[in-house]
C-alpha cells in the first residue's frame, strides 16, 4: 500500500510511492515475472495527488526497466481523467 496523504504532499510521501513501484518490480523479477500492472498507488481516497502520482509511477517504472528484464508495464486506471493524465505524460515523455 502506498501513502496516505493529509494535507500537502512531502518529499518522504513521494519517496514512499516511489518505494511501492520499485519495490513491486523488485519482486516480480525476483520471481521471474516478466509482466507487472499497477492501479494508480494512492490516489483517490488516498488523497495523494493523481498527476503527481502518475509522474512518480513513470519515472520510477522507466529508470528501474533500463536494468530489468521485465517486459511489459501496465498502467491500470478506473477514471477517464487518469486516463488522459497517464496518456498525456507517456507521449510526452516517449
């Protein structure tokens, strides 16, 4: 589970959402898994904020990928304004 966040998001929240990627692929690769999905960590009632978290995840996710065998990353979101926020950040930073 991600952070929770109350009130402004800090820079040890950020590095504990950062932690839950990393560590989640650790162990996927740990395992041989070669495909991992996340839902958007911490946000909605989690009150972390979604394009922030959506940042976090594509930064963590593309540096640990440069030194992995994973294959394939999916980014799995309930609402269309994740959608066009995740959609937005992977073309811009493609």
């Amino acid at each position: 589970m991600g952070p929770a966040v109350s009130g402004a998001v800090t820079q040890e929240d950020e590095k504990k959402l950062e932690s839950c990627y990393r560590s989640c692929m650790e162990l996927a690769e740990a395992n041989g898994i070669r495909s991992i999905a996340y839902c958007c960590i911490s946000t909605g009632v989690f009150c972390f904020p979604n394009g922030r978290a959506a940042e976090i995840a594509i930064q963590t996710v593309r540096e640990y990928l440069k030194g992995s065998h994973i294959q394939r990353v999916v980014f799995n979101v309930f609402q269309d304004h994740d959608k066009s926020i995740y959609e937005h950040l992977l073309k811009c930073k493609a």
